[in-house]
C-alpha cells in the first residue's frame, strides 16, 4: 500500500474551501476528474456514492466510490468502490492563520492485481499527484476575482 499525507494552506475561510472538497461536481475544476455522478443527487452524507472519470496517466479510468465520513464543514472520507486501485483516503479543514485554512489528505492506495509490482515505483507519482491537486485547489481560491 502506498500511504500519502498532504496539507496545504490555502488563504480563504473555511466556508469557501470545505465545498470545493466535498463536493465532487467541483472537482473537475481542481483535479484531473472529467465527469462526475452522484447519488443519490444532493448534499453530501455517509453512503453517498460517486462515479468519476479520472485522467491517471495517459488514460481515462473510471472510479466509484463511497463516502464512509461526514463532518459538514469540517471533514469527509471516502472508500473506492470501483476502479484500477484500492484507495481509502480523507480531507480535513480547520481554520489556519490570518483567516486562512489548513487542508489536511491523508490515503492509502493500493494497486490491484499484477499491477501491485508497480507500487514502489508509483509512490512518489501518486504523492505528487495528490500535492499537486490541492496546490491547483489553492491556486484556484486564491486567484483574484
């Protein structure tokens, strides 16, 4: 299993960052996902389950998962139901500094089959990725209206 820790400070109340987290329609417009499915439709809550289209790579690879936590505003975690991986994974926020917050990742993913000889090599790949996402989410806030 490849574990991975993240956090990011991004300079926008909590308000404004916990959504673009926990709701999956926006993280096309942080993330590599390219369509995204929720049910049932609505808020968020343990059991809602999501299917997305996500670039890994040169290719396209859908995952299903599930939400297993739900803290409004505060946290979420999730469990993949379908997908080319095994992946548990969580974010957190709490108030940071000059009314900016603290994003915390934290996940393990593991790959499925044959492809579990790859993980030694994909851990930095994975890690970066994931540091990469909320760096884009901070870009993102932070850029001037």
């Amino acid at each position: 299993m490849i574990k991975y820790r993240i956090e990011e400070t991004i300079n926008r109340p909590v308000h404004e960052v916990f959504p673009y987290l926990a709701d999956p329609t926006l993280h096309p417009k942080w993330s590599p996902v390219t369509d995204v499915r929720v049910a049932p439709p609505g808020e968020m809550r343990v059991g809602t389950t999501v299917r997305e289209m996500m670039k890994v790579g040169s290719k396209m690879a859908p995952f299903s998962w599930e939400v297993t936590e739900y803290s409004p505003g505060a946290s979420f975690a999730f469990h993949t139901i379908e997908g080319p991986m095994h992946w548990d994974g969580s974010y957190a926020v709490a108030p940071g500094a000059d009314g900016g917050t603290r994003v915390i990742g934290l996940g393990q993913v593991g790959l499925k089959g044959w492809q579990r000889l790859l993980e030694p090599f994909m851990k930095g790949e994975i890690r970066r990725g994931e540091a990469a996402e909320l760096s884009h989410l901070k870009d993102l806030l932070e850029r001037p209206a």
